[in-house]
C-alpha cells in the first residue's frame, strides 16, 4: 500500500512538472515569437485586471509582429542593412543644421519599430547630428517574426555600425578626396536596444564614440521575474523555466544575457537614464550596471517616470540631459 501511494505520488509530481514545462515552453514561444495575424499587443502586465492575467497565464501573450507607423515629419531616406539575423530595414536623415556633429543610431525596445523613435531622432537632428533609425530583426519592416530581447539584436547593432563605417555609407562626411572628415558614431537604445548595445560591444566587438541607454534591464533572469512580480504572480519556477525555454529554442544561454555582466567590459562614455518609477527595471538593477561600467559614465534618474520614454513627463530635463552629454563629445 505504501508503495503504490509513493508511486502516485512520484508519478503526480512528474506530471505536474511536465505539465508547468509545457506551460512554460509554450510562453517562451509566445514572448519570443511574432505572429503575422493582424491585431494588438497584449497589455503591459501592470496594466492587466485579475482575469486578464489568468487568460495570459492560461494562453500566452499576444504578440503580433510590430508595425511602423507614419514616417518622421523630417525627410527620411530608407534603406537596406545586411545583418546575420536578415536584411533590416532603417531611416536616415541628416541634421536640419549645417554643422554635423557626427552620427546617432537608434534601436527601439521589445515589441516597437523604428517609428517610434522619431522624436528622439528630431533632437538629435536639432544638436546637429544625422540619425539612423532601424528596425530590428523581427520587427517593423525588417526580416523574420522572432525576437531575442536583446541577444541576436546585438548582430543588428553591430551590423548598423558597420553600415555606418562602410565606404559608401552617406552617414560619414568625406572630403574631395574620399578621406574622413567626421566619423563619431553615438548609439542609443532603448529597454532591449540598450541591452543590444552593451552585448555588442562586450562580444562583437563594436566600438562607438559614446552610448546613451535608457532602461536597460539588468539580466534575462531578473527582467522575466519582474514580468510576474508586476502580475503579483510567484515567479518561480515559472520565470526560470520560460527563460531556459526561451534559450532553448532561439539557440542561446538566455540566463546568460546579462547588461551587468556586459557593463563590467564597456569602456565607452555612457550616459545612463532611468525611471524611478519602473516596475520593469528595478533599482538595484541600474545600480549594477552603472557601477559596473568600466569608462567614463553619468546617470540621471527621472522621477516618476515608469518603462517609457523620459521625454513624455521630463521633456526639458530629458533634452537638457542629450543635449549636455551629446555636445560634450570632443571633435576628432
């Protein structure tokens, strides 16, 4: 009798067990996989009521491929960079000044496009600077419906920089003779852009003249635990689980994806902006990364700014924060 009820229960764990793996494999699927069918994105988790989180919980996010909308008001020029991850799609647009500064790339956050940088491009333009906007691999109008949240974009970063580098890129000011008259490349993220950043110049190699980050998290781990924690959901062992699925399938050690640890090789000048008021990047988060920044850094924390962009509650002090670091990078 003892036996066979120790039995029904080894056996009721091992399907329990099996049975939160396939929960977890299925929204690993979910979270990193765009669908093509036409719709809206699931809410933010903070945003959902108790029976929207059960739905979620029970079916996934959904997650429709996510859509440029309207071009800039300022002219833009579209075109094609060659990444690892496919062909990707960008806007460039020189400065509406006639000094050029150098260059600004930009790279959205999860479940965005280029188009939503637009704003934050037009400032740039204003200090003088050309800017690039792209598409990440998976969103907007560039190839494929996955995404890495942060891992594989990192080769779209480094693509983008090498586009920028090229011979025949119209970004870089050559004088008569083809030499190279101004080359400073700034990068700016966004939330899994900015994790972009940091991987790719960590691993890849990449080396631009100064970054800006906003809202980086601090590691795959972590950012999956603040998903749930923002639905007042147990993370564990759920978090854990989706994050090693999520790996899994997309060909990479996801608990591996690591801005703090990335920080720790970066060098480059950094500014570092966060929300005081985000329940997705944590504070001892940003303390980590900017602690473990290697090179010359600042930081500015908005309060009561949430994971969107600064500029929505703080536009003058987000614009005074740009604009002091951006104009501070020496000429070469």
């Amino acid at each position: 009798m003892k036996r066979s009820r120790l039995r029904w229960f080894l056996g009721l764990l091992l399907l329990g067990f099996a049975a939160v793996n396939v929960v977890a494999f299925f929204h690993a699927w979910r979270f990193t996989h765009f669908t093509t069918e036409a719709g809206t994105h699931s809410p933010n988790p903070e945003k959902l009521s108790a029976g929207q989180k059960l739905w979620v919980l029970l079916t996934g996010i959904r997650n429709p491929k996510p859509q440029n909308g309207p071009k800039p008001e300022f002219p833009v020029e579209t075109v094609t960079i060659d990444s690892p991850n496919g062909p990707l799609e960008a806007w460039y647009a020189r400065p509406d000044s006639a000094t050029v500064r150098g260059t600004v790339a930009l790279f959205h956050g999860y479940t965005s496009s280029k188009s939503h940088l637009a704003n934050e491009a037009s400032y740039f333009r204003h200090l003088g600077y050309n800017v690039l906007l792209v598409d990440m691999a998976g969103n907007g109008n560039s190839a494929g419906t996955r995404t890495t949240v942060g891992y594989r974009e990192a080769d779209d970063v480094a693509a983008a920089v090498r586009w920028l580098q090229s011979s025949g890129s119209p970004l870089l000011g050559r004088g008569a003779g083809g030499e190279v008259t101004w080359d400073r490349i700034i990068l700016y993220g966004i939330s899994m852009g900015a994790v972009a950043i940091l991987r790719a110049e960590a691993e890849l190699g990449v080396r631009p003249t100064a970054n800006i980050l906003e809202c980086p998290y601090g590691n795959m781990r972590q950012t999956a635990y603040n998903r749930f924690n923002s639905m007042h959901v147990p993370p564990f062992p759920l978090a854990d689980l989706l994050v090693f699925w999520g790996g899994v399938q997309n060909g990479f050690w996801a608990p591996g994806l690591s801005a703090e640890e990335y920080a720790k090789s970066i060098r480059t000048p950094t500014l570092l902006l966060w929300g005081a008021a985000d329940p997705r990047v944590t504070r001892p988060e940003t303390d980590a990364i900017f602690t473990n920044l290697a090179g010359p850094k600042r930081r500015h924390d908005f309060a009561g700014s949430g994971h969107e962009p600064y500029w929505w509650k703080h536009p003058a002090a987000w614009e005074a924060q740009i604009r002091a670091f951006a104009l501070a990078i020496p000429a070469k």
